[in-house]
C-alpha cells in the first residue's frame, strides 16, 4: 500500500514518527518527511501511525 500525507493538514507534530520511524521523520525545517512511502498491507505499525494523527492527514491506498 502507498502512504499519502495531506500537507495541507500536516502540522509537524511528530506522532506519527514516534510510532513509526522506518517511515516517517521529522526535519529540521519541522516538515514531514516520508523515508518511504511504500508499506505492506499488513504492516500494523505504519496503519497505528496513519490513524494516531489528529490532524487526519496521513491516509494508506492500494499500490
Ligand atoms: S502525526 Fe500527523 S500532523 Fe503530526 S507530523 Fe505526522 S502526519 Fe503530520
């Protein structure tokens, strides 16, 4: 599945990284970086991510 981040909605906060550092990091700039944005479908972690984010701006879709 592809990792789709709306940055419109994205403030930085980094929850998403604590939960799932293989893809998601924090720059220096505090802009979201996906370190990939390609998961497994049954990779329960980068899913934990994608729904802790209270901005809603992390969604998955089929590849
Ligand atoms: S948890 Fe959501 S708002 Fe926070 S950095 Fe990640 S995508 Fe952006």
């Amino acid at each position: 599945m592809r990792i789709v981040v709306d940055r419109a909605r994205c403030s930085g906060i980094g929850i998403c990284e604590s939960l799932d550092p293989s893809h998601f990091e924090i720059g220096d700039d505090g802009a979201l970086m996906l370190l990939s944005d390609i998961a497994a479908e049954d990779d329960d972690t980068v899913l934990e991510a994608v729904r802790s984010c209270p901005a809603l701006a992390l969604s998955v879709q089929p590849e």
